[in-house]
C-alpha cells in the first residue's frame, strides 16, 4: 500500500529544503554544491510519486532528458537548459494530489476523470510558486500542457504566449508519452511519434521545436533515456 499522505509530507520537505538552495544570502553551499543538491532532491521527488503510475515509471527523467536535447539543439543558452532540465524532471509533480484510481486505470480517462487528472498542472504550480528558482519552473510545469492552437490547458495560451521552455517541455511530454506502453496499447514507435506532430504544422505544437526534436533522433541519434 502506497502512503500518499507520508510521499506528500516528503515532497513538501524536499521543497523546503529546495527553498534556499537560489538565494546566495540564505544558502550555505557554493552555486554549485547548491545546483547539485537541488537536481538530488529534484530526482528524489521524481522517483517517489512515479511508483502510483506504473506505466510512467521514468516518464519524468526521459522527458527531462529529451527537453535537454531539443534545447540544446534549438541553442538555447546552458544556463537556460539546466532550468529546463529541472523542471522536467518535476513538471507532473502536481499528480501527487491525484487520485490513484485515475493514474493507473487501465483504460482511457473519461471526460469528468480527465478534467480532474488536468488539475495536475495547478497544483504543480501552486506547489512550486513560492520556490525563488532563477528560472521560471512553477511557470513551465503550469504550461506544459497549452497548445499553440489555444486548445491546451489550463488557460489556453496561445503560441509564443507559451514560454519556449514549455512549448519544449510540451513536446518532449508527449514523444514520451506515445513511445511508451500503456494499460490499454503497446508502446509505439518514436518516428510515428514525431511525424504525427510534424504533420500538425502550426497546429498543437511549436514547428521549429518539433523540427529540432525531428533532427535529434534522425540526425543526431537521439535514443530515448534507458532507464533499465
Ligand atoms: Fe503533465
């Protein structure tokens, strides 16, 4: 029996000790000791609350790692690619607050379950809003989900009203999410994955994001973080 109660308490103190990792005057470590320190706690919280969705054991480390990949593709600044890299790894922390019927049902989330299971990206936010990051991470966890079209969630931005972090993270989310096995499908391949999105042009997903994610995995040959 997983304690949700006991893995919140967890998260939360995490986060607390997250708190003063960014502010020079209240940490006690070197920028990088505290950079080290955030990313372990980071990771903790990512391996606890992954063990309620069996079917998204590691979904938080490959996403991490494939936004990393495409920032580093679309040349985005490295200071800019660590913010992302931490925000991928907690960017569905807000789950914790989920039922867990809903994360492991084996079939597909009706329409009043799936509204419930979209309130993660909130309680993410909430969750992480008070933490002084030097990058804008409550802000990428609340957007992950928004779509270019406006048919995203929670407040249906728009486009470049999405910061280009999320626009990544959001890309990165659902090659995941295709190219692993559900309850109710097999894993699917990587390719139909992205050529989906590419034949979406100026749909739902940022083109010049689904571009560099395309040239990763054909050019440079990007595989899929291993978690095994
Ligand atoms: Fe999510």
């Amino acid at each position: 029996m997983i304690d949700v109660e006991r893995m919140k308490k967890e998260i939360e103190e995490r986060l607390k000790e997250m708190q003063p990792l960014f502010s020079r005057k209240k940490s006690e470590l070197s920028p990088e000791r505290s950079l080290q320190r955030a990313f372990a706690l980071a990771r903790a919280i990512a391996v606890s609350h992954e063990v309620r969705d069996t079917y998204k054991e590691g979904h938080q480390f490959r996403v991490a790692d494939l936004a990393r990949a495409i920032g580093e593709q679309m040349n985005l600044d490295k200071d800019r690619i660590t913010g992302l890299r931490l925000a991928g790894l907690i960017h569905d922390i807000g789950k914790i607050d989920i039922p867990g019927e809903l994360l492991s049902k084996p079939t597909k989330l009706d329409e009043s379950e799936a509204r419930i299971m979209q309130t993660h990206v909130e309680i993410g936010h909430a969750m992480l809003k008070g933490i002084r990051f030097p990058w804008p991470v409550a802000r990428m966890v609340w957007e992950h989900h928004e779509r270019m079209d406006g048919s995203g969630y929670p407040r249906g931005l728009k486009g470049k009203r999405i910061l280009l972090e999320s626009r990544i993270l959001a890309v990165a989310d659902v090659v995941d999410a295709i190219t692993s096995r559900r309850a109710y499908r097999p894993a699917r391949e990587v390719h139909v994955a992205i050529y989906s999105m590419k034949g979406d042009r100026g749909g739902l997903y940022d083109q010049d994001v689904v571009d560099a994610c395309l040239r990763l995995f054909d050019v440079q040959g990007y595989k899929m973080l291993d978690l095994d």
